[in-house]
C-alpha cells in the first residue's frame, strides 16, 4: 500500500458497498473495481501514479493487483482492512495496516511498514501509534466522502542507523472501504519532506 497504498511512496487498496458511515466493520468491495491514485509533493507537483484493481474475494479477504511505477505487485487484504505482501526488494514501501477494522471514534492501533530508500537503496522500518478521531468531509479528485479523520504519530529508523519523525493524517471513506487521502510529514538530519496521496479516479474493469 507505496504511503503508502506508496499509500507512502505508496500502494494501497480499495473499494465497492455501502454502510453506515458512523461506523465500519469489514472491507468490503466489488471484484473488479479499478482504482487510481496520484502522489503529490510538498508543492502539489505530482510524483507517481498506482493504479489498484480488486482481481477476487478469497476466504478471508480480498487479492488485489496493485500498479506503481509500472511494477505490479499481487497485494492480499484481510477482512478487518490489514494488508500482506512481500517485503520491497526495490525503492518503494509497504504498509501492512493503514487501517484495522472494526474502527470508531477513539480507535487506536499500531502500524509498522517496511521500506527500501527511493535514494539511499537502504531498507527500513517506520512504527506508527494511529488513532480514529472525527467523521469529516474530504473531497478529492474523485468526489465528496463522508470519512474517519485519522492521525498517525511515529519515527522511522534504516539499516544505516539514521531516524527521523514520520506523522501522517489519513481520511477513511466507510462508504467505499478506502483510504481516499493521506497527508504525511518524516524529518530526517538537516530537512523534512511532505506527501500527499489522494484518489483521483474509480473505475470499472
């Protein structure tokens, strides 16, 4: 889920059903929902596409095909929203839980991901504490969502023994089963970065 779906650098996953929008229990989607998501800077100057496709309904879940940088990648989505692939062998990162399900107002979980430098090749770890904490309008390019604002505090460490602070907001649509929007913030030795990653299309296979 590249922030990282990356929902970071991001990939992530996606979408099809209808629920109370005060509450959310499971992931639940249409085999076949294609989704399309843009990478944006600190300057909204657009730095990636992916592109996630719902392939099937397993057992426990969901299989998705998930596109960024013209690299596919198979990415299985449990019920409760929690994400498994493998680990990156290239620069790009992976978020094994953006959200865990069932959420409501004052839900709180862990979320660590995995990662391999888009400059340095060096492989990492970011560690997240996230907490639910309001319903919200969001709009974005792919239209209006009732969502659960959801803010996500925590620090990344590589290989190479150099940290830094990592915090995110994220906007969970219930009536799509979708992170639609993450706004994310890491500091490093003598800088910082801002990305956005938001949905700008849904589709139809």
């Amino acid at each position: 889920m590249n922030s990282y779906l990356k929902v970071t650098a991001a990939s992530f996953a996606a979408l099809c059903f209808s629920t109370n929008a005060t509450a959310q229990q499971t992931i639940s989607w249409s085999e076949g929902t294609i989704f399309t998501f843009a990478e944006y800077d600190g300057w909204k100057k657009e730095i990636g596409r992916s592109t996630v496709i719902v392939k099937e309904k397993t057992e426990t879940g969901y299989k998705l095909l998930d596109n960024y940088g013209g690299q596919d990648t198979t990415v299985n989505v449990s019920m409760a929203g929690v994400y498994s692939r493998p680990k990156p062998r290239t620069a790009e990162s992976f978020e094994y839980a953006p959200v865990k399900l069932p959420i409501e107002k004052g839900s709180v979980w862990d979320w660590t991901y995995y990662y391999i430098g888009k400059n340095t090749g060096m492989p990492g770890t970011t560690n997240r504490k996230c907490e639910a904490e309001t319903m919200e309008d969001i709009e974005v390019p792919a239209g209006k969502f009732k969502a659960w604002k959801i803010t996500c505090r925590g620090s990344w460490q590589n290989m190479a023994g150099s940290n830094g602070t990592n915090n995110r907001t994220m906007w969970f649509s219930p009536e799509l089963s979708l992170v639609v929007k993450t706004d994310e913030r890491s500091s490093y030795f003598g800088g910082s970065d801002r990305t956005i990653f938001q949905l700008e299309s849904i589709g139809k296979q």
